[in-house]
C-alpha cells in the first residue's frame, strides 16, 4: 500500500486521509496537537485528558531514585565524619 499524501489548499489546510483518522479515532471537531521536529511536521490527537495521558512517562528515571537519594545520603554522613 503506498503511503498516503495530501495536498496543502490556497488556505494552506490539509485533509487527514481517511485510514490515519480511523487509526487515531480522529472526528470532525476533535483538536490536534502540531509539533515540528527535525523538519517532520507531526501531528497528534490532543489529549482529553493530560494527567492520565503523562502518567508513568519516564517511569524508569524513579526506578532508582530511591537507591541515588540513599548514596547520597550515605556520602553526606561520610563526609560529616571527616
């Protein structure tokens, strides 16, 4: 299958081809979220709802925040006794 193209209007819209709304449960009236990197222009269904779409990002970081906070802890104490 090839890959879909649009073509940009005199108003510079764009149509959201029919199998990208269907994957992405898009509907008439729902806002998109547009970000630009590395010159891709991304589009994005806006979240309903931003706590519950960010919860657990980054969940690896606090993995082990607990084991830094201690080390750290440990070398405080080493250092007092010097």
């Amino acid at each position: 299958m090839a890959t879909p193209t649009v073509k940009v209007s005199q108003r510079y819209q764009i149509a959201v081809p029919t199998a990208a709304r269907k994957r992405l449960k898009i509907k008439s009236g729902d806002r998109l979220l547009v970000d630009i990197q590395d010159g891709l222009l991304i589009l994005m269904p806006e979240p309903t709802d931003y706590t519950r779409q960010l919860a657990g990002l980054h969940r690896e970081i606090w993995d082990n925040a607990g084991n830094y906070v201690t080390s750290e802890r440990d070398a405080w104490n080493d250092s007092s006794k010097s």
